[in-house]
C-alpha cells in the first residue's frame, strides 16, 4: 500500500502511453511476408479452365434498322457482356472485331453496296461464341462507284489472332472490288509507326507485325485504290507473354517503424519526470499530515 501512492501516476501515466502505441498501431506497418522467388530446377505447371459458352450475347443500339448512307465506313454501336471479344458481321461477313469494355461496344465497319444486313457476335477466351444480336439492316449508296466499277471491300475470317512477343504474327485478309494497285496503311495498336504496304492486286494479302510487349492492341487496317476509294477493317491483336508490372514503390517499412518507436520512446522518458512528481506528491501528502497531527496535538 505503501508502494501504490508513490507510484500511481507513473502507472496511469505508462498504461495511457502504452494503449497508445498497441492501439495506434497502424495495421499497414505490419511487414507482409515475402514471397519466395522459383527455385532453380523447379517446375511449373499450367492448366485450361472449362468454362461454359457465354449465354448473353451483344446487342447493336445504332444504327437503327431501315437507316440509309451514303458514305462509308459507318459507327457500329452496342451493349454487350463486359470482357468479351465482340464480332461484327455484315451480310454474314466478318467486317471487325472489338472488346467490350464496360458493357459497350463501337467501332467503324465498312458497307456493301446496296443492303447491308448487320448482326454480332460475341466470344470468349475459348473462342466460344455467344448467342447472336438482333439484326440490323441499312442500305448504301453512292453514286461516285458507277464511274470506276465496285467498290472495295477488305474482310478476315479472323477477329482475333495472337502470337507470342518478339514472334511474328501474321493476318490473312481478303481484298475484292477496286483497282490496283492498292495502298495499305495499318495501325498494330501497339505505338509503333504505321505500316505502309503496296498491293498491286486483290485477293488473299497477308499482313504481320511483331509485338514487343504482352497485351491486347486495336488494329485498325485502311486499303485505298488507284482511284482513291478505300475501305476498312477494325480487328483485335494480342500479344502472348507476362505482362510487365508497374515498377512497385519502395515500402517506406523503415520510416514507419521509427514513427511507430516514437511512443515508446517518450513513455521511457516521460517514467522519470512522472516518479519525481509522484515521489513529491507523497512527501507533500506525509507533511500535510504531519502538520496536522501537530496542530491536533498543541490543541488538546
């Protein structure tokens, strides 16, 4: 009992200090376990998840059915599944391909003369196909082909092809209609300057690129003719391989480890100055007392 007195507010002093640093702890101070790098002579394993064909196909919002134009290409848009790879067909032609993003879909498609009956496709990793879209049927006219025969059109049986980086990849398209020689201009989405290719006849022309990074690109394809008329193909091109990281920021582990010492640190410092105050607030209590005791005793 004697102890308790002289050492009370250092106690209450000390517990308060202390709560604080167990309490006050960031949870996000806590180093997180490493992860340990591949072994040498280890091995990897890879597997292919089955997974059902999508059920919820794509769904084309404009151009509404009935509409007529007179140039060409035109904006394809639409709602779709989000994640997959969305196919656009005209008159049962693959005319371009694109992602869905977010639930929607747009991209540029080039007409046939005369009516054009459009409907979409959307598929998965898998390349398994979804169910296909409402019909939309459009008509295109224009009056500069009488002068120089049909107009061109530029198609692929594929919406999608990859290869893995630093490899070539190639792209089968079909070119029909127009008069050559032909002008190609091609966009791989990857940053790289434009391609730039001479076709002196239509038919199967093969065109390929090398992607130096892992990643899905946007390839935009335009053909023009001796004539100057043109046409339009929009496909999807990946890059097989690691995706590189962001380069991570260094964890401040030792920043917050001094801040997280600073408690502790001043519950030390503060423990000597809190037992002078105690030890002197017992010796004022012991002569209070005793003063008393005296003024008691000179009274009787």
């Amino acid at each position: 009992m004697k102890l308790s007195a002289q050492w009370v507010v250092p106690m209450i002093i000390a517990a308060c200090l202390l709560a604080f640093f167990l309490l006050g702890r960031p949870t996000s101070a806590i180093n997180q376990l490493p992860t340990p790098a591949p072994k040498p002579g280890s091995y990897g394993l890879a597997a292919t998840k089955l997974q059902a064909a999508p059920t919820v196909g794509a769904s084309i919002t404009t151009p509404g059915s009935g509409s007529s134009f007179s140039t060409s290409p035109i904006t394809v848009n639409g709602i779709c599944p989000d994640g997959l790879l969305v196919q656009v067909y005209d008159n049962n032609v693959m005319v371009g391909s694109v992602m869905c993003t977010n639930g929607s879909f747009s991209l540029q498609v080039s007409l046939f003369a005369g009516v054009n009956e459009l409907s979409v496709l959307v598929f998965d990793d898998l390349e398994q196909a979804g169910p296909i879209s409402n019909i939309v049927t459009v008509n295109y006219t224009n009056t500069q082909f009488s002068a120089f025969g049909a107009l061109i059109t530029l198609t692929s049986a594929y919406g999608r092809r990859s290869a893995p980086t630093d490899a070539q990849l190639t792209w089968p398209l079909q070119l029909s209609g127009g008069a050559g020689p032909y002008a190609f201009s091609i966009d791989w989405g990857d940053g790289t300057a434009l391609d730039l290719k001479s076709q002196p006849l239509a038919g199967i022309i093969d065109i390929d690129h090398v992607y130096k990074k892992a990643g899905i690109y946007q390839v935009n394809v335009k053909v023009t003719d001796v004539n100057g008329v043109s046409a339009f193909l929009q496909v999807i091109g990946l890059g097989n391989g690691k995706v590189e990281a962001a380069p991570a920021e260094a964890p401040p582990t030792a920043t917050r480890t001094e801040v997280l010492w600073i408690p502790a640190v001043i519950a030390v410092a503060l423990l000597f100055p809190a037992y002078w105050l105690g030890r002197r607030s017992q010796l004022v209590s012991l002569k209070n007392k005793m003063m008393k005791e005296q003024e008691a005793y000179k009274a009787d």
